[in-house]
C-alpha cells in the first residue's frame, strides 16, 4: 500500500511534460476549496442569524404554553407529575389579549401581555429586570420601539387602549377602554414583538378584561429551550383534557422556522453544484493521467502490479486531491468566519456598501454559528462525492493491456 501511495504522489506532482494535468489537479483542489468554503460560511452565518433569532424569541416568549378554550380559574399543572422534563422547571400564570391602542387620531392593534414580578422573573430574569415591572404602576405601560415609532409616541405620553369585555371565551361586548402613561420604549429585537406587543401589570390587564377574572394560560420554563418538542404530547397526556392546548416556542413560531429552513437548504444545494462541478475536474484530470501514464502503466504491469494496484494508484491519486480541496476548504471557512467582521468592514470601505445600516436592522454586525455536524456532513457527501469521481477513470485505467501499450510504443 505505501508504494501505491508513493506512485499516485508522484503521478499527481510530475514535472515533466504532464505538468498541464499538475496545473489541472491544482485547480482542481482550489475550486473545490472554494466550494466547501462557501458552503460552510453560507451555513454558518445562517445558523448565526437562527440562533440570534431563538434568543430573542425566547427573551419574550414562554418555553411551554398551556392555553384553555375557557377561563382557567385553577393551575392545570398542579397535579401532574413533570419529572420527565430534565433540569429545574418553572411554572407561572400568563394573562394575555387582544386590543386597540389609539394615540393623536390613530389607531393599532396590540398583543396585550400581563406581567408582575413573579413571571416576568421566570420568562426572563435578565432581560424583564431592565424593565423594572416591579415599579410599573396600574396607570403606566411599556410598548415596543416599532409600534412606539408607527405611531408617533414617545415616552411620558398618555395613549388609550380599548380591550374586548369578554363574557366568556365565545362572545365579546363592547371594548372597555383606558388611559395609561408611555413610561417606557422596548427594543426586543424582533420586528412581531416591537410592532405590536405592549406591556402592562398582570392584576391590571385582569381587570380590564372584566368578565374574566381567571387567567388564560400557564406557562413552563425549563433548562433547555431545545429539548420542549419532546415534553409537549406527554404533558398533554397528563392533563387529559380536550379543551386544553400545550405548545412551545418552536411550533408557535413555526413559520418562520420553516422558512429559514428552506432558505438555508436551497442555498446549500445551490453551493454544493460548485462543488460538484470541482468533482469532475477532478474525474477529467484523473482521466487524462490514465491517457498520460499508458507507458507507466505497461511498466507497472510488467513489474507484478495487478489490475486492482493500478486501479488503487489512480484511485489515490484522485482521492488526495479531492482530500487536500475539501481540508483546506475547511481551514479557509473557519478562517473566513473568525475574521468575518474584518472581511465586513473591508467589503463596506472598498465598495461603500453598508451590510446593517443603523435604525434597519436590529443588530450591527454578522453573527455566525459554526456546527460540527455541518461540518461533518459536507465532508463526508464531498468525500463520497469524490469516491465516485475517482473509481470511473481508475477502473478505466485498470482494463489498460500492458502488452498492447508496449507493442504501440515499439513501432
């Protein structure tokens, strides 16, 4: 194995008049290494941009919901047992509502939410204490920046907002309506929140609501946000009640999970075509150094190498450029990405070009997520990608007739 090893290094560095097929192999591993690289900075920073979004959702939203069709005037939660959920569990009341803000003649919808200190703590500790709901009074409320902006309001101002008197949960009067004080404007971070949500205190939301003196839903916080998709059936087991919902962050937000799937999928495989387009460089310079090394071959063949030797010397061949495009194509990915926000500043000097301009976007700089899986996954289809690549030209060079060739280069 090693002199099959040592011939296919020396075919695939000649110097002498197949050093055109030495120009191809290089570029060969180049494009390659380009490709992967692409593949992988596209993914990583996508996986960046998911990720940035699963904080800020999770910043605002629950991790577990348990809604009712009725009025929830007990804990649906008190008697089930929860110790399949692994790590430290949370459960707090949720109050939340539809209703209409107006202010100066205009008018918008908003998603009322109720907070007290209780579960504000529990949604999250760090983000709600900036906040100080603690010191939010009956009279005062918090809106986000986006529906603060849409609607002309700045803090100190007085808004009215109108909520639906509900009877129960299948008939609504007319809206009750109430004066409240804009003591503060929210960046949460995401456009579905800081156009429509505003905050106001739980027992405050509750009495405007009237009718309805119960809570609406019940919420679960637990250690790994990640892990609630496999608790969601089990609780609803537990709780074994039709008019009971349980949903989590994910399938409430389902859409636009869906979306950034589909995005990042099509434009890995629209990346991967570079790739693949690498790949039959490489098949094509294989081939011609079967079609270059016909004598070598003879040579071989004379010495004892068997059909499967030569096949395997041009297998390698083929196999250590792919390998040496698909590694450096990995070093140059994470190179790319550790230096991202270099490369960023240099692209916006050279051509002027401002990737996040100020007050369009809610982060200033490209977040990035490298993940090993992905990692792995594009090797390994490159790697088996390249198998095939190789074995077509090396079996070519395996049928090779030793005497034939010899008897050609006599005459």
């Amino acid at each position: 194995m090693q002199n099959k090893f040592f011939i296919a290094r020396r075919f695939l560095l000649t110097k002498d008049k197949g050093q055109f097929i030495s120009i191809v192999s290089i570029v060969s591993s180049i494009a390659i290494a380009i490709g992967i690289a692409s593949i992988l900075i596209v993914l990583s920073v996508m996986n960046g941009f998911e990720s940035e979004i699963h904080k800020r959702i999770l910043k605002v939203e629950p991790h577990i919901t348990i809604k009712s069709t009725k009025p929830l005037d007990y804990n649906p939660l008190k008697d089930v047992d929860l110790s399949f959920i692994q790590g430290k569990t949370i459960i707090f009341p949720s109050l939340e509502s539809k209703g209409i803000m107006e202010f100066n003649g205009l008018t918008s919808g908003v998603n009322l939410k109720g907070l007290d200190s209780a579960n504000s703590v529990a949604l999250n500790a760090e983000f709600y204490d900036q906040l100080n709901i603690s010191e939010l009074k009956p009279n005062q409320i918090i809106i986000g920046q986006g529906l603060a902006y849409r609607m002309g309001v700045n803090i100190g101002n007085q808004i009215i907002i109108r909520i639906p008197n509900f009877k129960d949960f299948t008939s609504v009067t007319v809206a009750n309506s109430k004066s409240y004080q804009v003591i503060d404007i929210v960046e949460f971070g995401l456009s579905k929140y800081d156009s429509t949500l505003a905050l106001l205190p739980m027992n405050e939301l509750r009495m405007s609501m009237r009718s309805i003196a119960a809570l609406n839903s019940w919420s679960i916080r637990v250690d790994n946000p990640y892990q609630t998709t496999k608790y969601i059936q089990k609780i609803e087991s537990a709780i074994d009640n039709n008019q009971i919902i349980v949903s989590d962050w994910s399938s409430n937000n389902q859409p636009l999970f869906k979306a950034i799937m589909i995005e990042k999928t099509i434009m890995s495989v629209l990346i991967f075509l570079v790739v693949l387009i690498a790949m039959f460089n490489i098949m094509v310079m294989v081939s011609m150094t079967v079609d270059d090394k016909e004598k070598d071959i003879a040579i071989l063949r004379t010495l004892g190498f068997t059909k499967r030797d030569i096949s395997q010397i041009f297998f390698l061949q083929g196999m250590m450029n792919a390998t040496v495009g698909i590694v450096l194509g990995i070093v140059l990915a994470f190179i790319g990405l550790n230096n991202l926000q270099t490369i960023e500043g240099f692209i916006s000097v050279i051509f002027g070009f401002d990737f996040f301009p100020e007050g369009l976007y809610y982060i200033s700089s490209m977040p990035y997520l490298i993940r090993m899986g992905d990692v792995a996954i594009i090797s390994i289809s490159a790697l088996l990608i390249s198998f095939i690549a190789c074995y077509l030209p090396s079996i070519k060079a395996s049928k090779q007739d030793p005497v034939s060739i010899i008897r050609f280069y006599r005459n």
